[in-house]
C-alpha cells in the first residue's frame, strides 16, 4: 500500500472506545509524544489496553502529528 494515509487507516482499524482515545490523546499531548516502557504501562493500563496495543496506538499517532508539523513521517530521516 503506498498511501500516505497507511498510519491514519490504521488508526481508524484499531476500533477504540471514545473514553480510550480520550486517554491515550491526553497524554500524547500532554505528558509525552514517546512514552518509556514505565509510563506505557501506566497509559496501557488507564486505557484498559494492551502495552503492544498501545505502544502501536503511539506509533500511528506520532506519524500523525509529524505529518501535520511538515516533518517526515519516520523520525531520523533527512529529506531534500
């Protein structure tokens, strides 16, 4: 699939609760863009979610935003 759009249809696949996407937008904005293995557990568990799901969850929701800030969607990579 070459769409631009693969995090975001992922995103829309995952099926979560209005509740769990209000948690896990809060701390994405909030308290961190990229949650060490502690603070996951944490969110995983205030979401009622798996840590895989919700390290996945995060993954798709950074592409996201770096998309939205003009950036490449993958961290690290320098384009012309």
């Amino acid at each position: 699939m070459a769409s631009g759009r693969k995090g975001e249809d992922e995103m829309a696949n995952m099926h979560l609760a209005e509740d769990q996407i209000r948690v896990l937008e809060e701390n994405f904005s909030k308290v961190t863009k990229h949650p060490d293995k502690a603070t996951l557990t944490l969110i995983a568990a205030e979401c009622g979610l798996s840590e895989e799901r919700t390290a996945r969850w995060f993954r798709h929701r950074n592409v996201q935003w770096r998309r939205s800030e003009g950036l490449p969607a993958e961290p690290g990579f320098v384009t012309d």
